[in-house]
C-alpha cells in the first residue's frame, strides 16, 4: 500500500507540480491555486478550508525528529512563495503574506508578513512592533554579534599595541537614535543557538 501512495503522488507531481507527501493529513475543501512549485511534508496537518497560492512550502527545519512539519487551522490563506517551516502551529482565520518566512507559531486571527514571518494584524487590530526582539531576523543577529566582535577586538588592539586608534564607527540605526546599550546575547538571546559562526 505504501507503494501505491508513494506512486500516485509522484505521478500527481509529475502532472501538476505539485507535491504532496501520502502522510500528510489534509483537511475538507483544500484549494492550491496555480500549484506549481507547492510542496507540503509528510507530518503536515491541514485544517479545513485552506487555500494555498503557487510555490507554498509546509516543509521541516531539518533539525526536528518526528513530527516536523506545520499544522495548519481552519479558513487559512497562505500567499505565493510563502515558506513554512517546522513543527509549528498556525491557527485559524490566518493570512500568510506572499513570500514570507514563518518559523514560529502564530495564533489565530492574524496576519503575518516578512522574512522572517512577523504578525502586522491581530484580531483586526494593527500590531505595532517596538521592540526589535519582536522581529527575529538571523542575518541581523550575525551582523550585531559580529559588531560586537570587532568591537572587542578594538579594545584587545589597544591594549596589546598600545596605541590609540581612531574613533570607532557610529553604528546607529536612524538619524536621530542610536543602537541600544544591550548585548547581542540579551537582544537575541533565543536565536543564537541555532546561528553560530
């Protein structure tokens, strides 16, 4: 029986495009519109009424074990290139903007865009992020650590050779702030785990 899943959806991929896993559960009413390029993994669940836009992917992170595939609610519509990725819960009534990066669960009735994947509307309220930890941005987390080791390596420079060296770069956000006095291990705290250099 395994077989003849596995080859029915690889001949149904062949046709269409589009890739579905036979150990997927899918619920009532799922509409892929222009399928090409959607895949959706072997542990993902998907609620009913759900539609899903070409080039969507319910994929794993490739660190999980068992179930590593996104759930999704009920009356969910995820947008174009949109990648969704891990053992993570989307609940019901959610939007998935066209090309975003969702890592992380999302509650339900709201909507979410960017890379990575933030919550812009909730509850039909507009969420106003002020807090950068809101945002989890890998590259930006590298970029900060790395800041953080050259300024470091300054001091070291100093100390070592015992000259002055030039002022160092002002590294401010916007032209009227500057970067917070916070380490990068306090700001990202939870990302730097998973993105070492």
């Amino acid at each position: 029986m395994r077989f003849l899943a596995r080859f029915v959806s690889q001949v149904a991929r062949l046709l269409t495009g589009i890739e579905i896993h036979p150990g997927a559960e899918i619920g009532r009413r799922l509409f892929i519109d222009h399928g090409i390029g959607t895949v959706i993994g072997e542990t993902a669940i998907i609620g009913d009424d759900v539609t899903l836009y070409q080039g969507v992917t319910l994929g794993g992170t490739g660190k999980e074990k068992g179930k590593r595939h996104p759930t999704l609610g009920n009356n969910i519509s995820i947008g174009s290139g949109a990648k969704l990725l891990g053992n993570i819960t989307i609940g019901d009534n959610c939007r998935v903007g066209a090309g975003s990066v969702v890592l992380r669960s999302v509650p339900a009735n709201s909507t979410i865009v960017g890379v990575p994947g933030h919550i812009v509307l909730r509850d039909g309220k507009r969420v106003i992020i002020t807090d950068p930890k809101d945002i989890r941005d890998p590259l930006s987390d590298v970029i900060i650590k790395l800041a953080a080791e050259v300024h470091e390596l300054r001091e070291k420079f100093q100390q070592h050779s015992h000259e002055a060296l030039g002022a160092e770069p002002n590294l401010t956000i916007d032209e009227g702030g500057s970067t917070p006095n916070i380490s990068p291990q306090d700001l990202f705290q939870d990302d730097y785990q998973d993105y070492q250099i």
